[in-house]
C-alpha cells in the first residue's frame, strides 16, 4: 500500500519556508481550501470538554478555514498566523467579540505567561518547526490542556485523483515538485494502527516531512478519528484549490499560467469540466502529560 511505502523511504526534510507563501494568496485561500466536516468539531468539543469559556490557541488560523465553526459554536479563539493578509481576512469575517489574531510564526510567538484549554491546528502543524512544534504546545497548555490536529487528506480514488495521477508528467514538465501519492482509508488505518503511540509520529505518519522528532512523554497517547467525505469540483473551482498548493504558489507566474491553461483544457477534454474528489478529515487529541 502507499503508505506502508512511504514510512520506509527517505523522506526529504520540508522547506518550512513554504508555509509563508499563503499570505499572498489569502483571498483565494480561503474561497477554496475543503472546510471540515462539523462531526469533527462535535467530537473535540466532547474530548476536550470545550465550551465558552475555554481558551482555544489556533496555531496557523490562517484566514478563518477552520476557525468559522469553532467561531460559530460560541466558542473564543487566539489565532497565532505568520501572514499579515491572511490575519486580516480573519479579522473582517469574525471581529473582535470572540477572536483575536497575532501575527508571528508560532516558533517566534510570545504567550507571555498565558496558558490554554486546546491548541488546535488545522492542515498548519507541519510548517511549525519539528524541534519546536510538541515542546511549545506542551508548555502553553494548562493543566489537562489537549492538542488537537485536523487535517484533510485526499484519498487515491475518484476523478479528481485519477486526474492528478494522469496529468503527473505536465507538472513535472512545467517544474513542479510532484506531491507525493494519496493514500487510500486502508493506508490511513495502517498508520493510525501503527503510529498510535505517539502524536508525533503519528502526524509524521500522516505527512512524511522528513523528521524523527516525536512528542515523546509531552503528551499521552493519542485518539484518533476519521471523517469521510465527498466533494465535486468544476473545473474553475479544481483550478482555484490547486492553485492555493504551495508547491504551485512558488512557481514563476508565466510557467504557472501555462500550466494551468493546460490542466483546465484537460479537465474539460476529459472529465467533462468536473472532478470528484474524495476526503478524510483526520482528529488527533492527546492530553498533556504533566507528569513527564
């Protein structure tokens, strides 16, 4: 299976600079990146025993993807974001009565003797640098504080997949560093199944970054679950979630244009101007052991 594969290849360490090149791209970021399903959130909230007065530290809010349901469940977020942009598209949709956004990387952030309920992350932990990320969250938590990770993975199956897998060579062509390949849920429980001991190596799991660093006695073992779900792409709508990639974000304007104008042709030739892709939203919690 892929993901067996790929937990025993070499894995490249991520460009972490990666990460700030969203900020320029806020806008769009926000109009197509997947949301997540609300049964996630009903699952933290009852995990990690939120309600309105818990003191939520969202690490990478970015524009508010996220951070829209925990807004709308009453609850108050801390948003820690690098992205001066997308910090203030944050800001416009929610005000000020229940959020707050700090712009800074979380390694440069200052909690300034504030502690927190939950850190909650959302398809944002993998920029925070490994040798920092667990030690930070650990040591921001109060006492019987949880990290919680959320992400959407794409699975190796329906059109949308199918499309990426046949347009590989196009990418490579115009310069691209492929993705590496989608898993399917049988991939997913695996690494669960095999990972479960650790938050960190069970977030490497599910998003190789080249790095052993785990969360080691920091945190307890983690609760996992899986949320899937199912969406359908026009073509202009496919275009504007892959363009949101940061992989396509650094590419030169002219050579992203030209592939992009390439990949809607193909979308349109071959898959009649619509793609079916298919989602996993993932839950990690794990509550601070203090008594590491």
């Amino acid at each position: 299976m892929v993901a067996r594969d790929c937990q025993n290849e070499e894995m490249a360490a991520r460009d972490l600079t990666r990460g700030l090149t969203f900020d320029g791209a806020a806008l769009v970021y926000d109009q197509f990146r997947p949301r997540y399903p609300r049964e996630l959130f009903d699952d933290l909230a009852g995990r990690a025993a939120i309600n309105a007065t818990s003191r939520i530290l969202e690490v990478g809010c970015g524009p508010g993807v996220a951070t829209e349901e925990m807004i709308s469940r009453g609850w108050s977020v801390l948003g820690v974001d690098p992205g001066e942009q997308l910090a203030r598209v944050a800001r416009e949709k929610f005000g000020e009565e229940r959020f707050a956004v700090e712009v800074s990387t979380f390694e440069d952030w200052r909690a300034h003797g504030r502690r927190f309920d939950v850190v909650f992350s959302a398809s944002a932990f993998h920029w925070v640098a490994p040798e920092i990320r667990w030690t930070k969250a650990a040591a921001v938590l109060a006492d019987g504080g949880f990290i919680a990770l959320a992400g959407n993975k794409a699975l190796a199956e329906g059109s949308f997949h199918d499309f990426s897998v046949a347009t590989r060579d196009e990418r490579i062509v115009h310069g691209v560093d492929d993705e590496r390949d989608s898993p399917d849920i049988a991939d997913l429980r695996y690494i669960i199944r095999d990972a479960a001991h650790d938050i960190g190596a069970l977030w490497e799991a599910m998003s190789p970054q080249g790095t052993t660093v785990v969360a080691g006695e920091l945190f307890d073992a983690p609760e996992v679950a899986l949320y899937p779900w199912t969406r359908a792409y026009s073509t202009p709508e496919a275009l504007g979630l892959v363009g949101t990639y940061s992989r396509f974000l650094v590419m030169d304007d002219l050579k992203r244009t030209a592939l992009f104008e390439r990949l809607k042709e193909i979308i349109d030739r071959d898959y009649g101007g619509e793609l079916t892709r298919h989602y996993v939203s993932v839950l990690a919690t794990a509550r601070r052991d203090h008594s590491g």
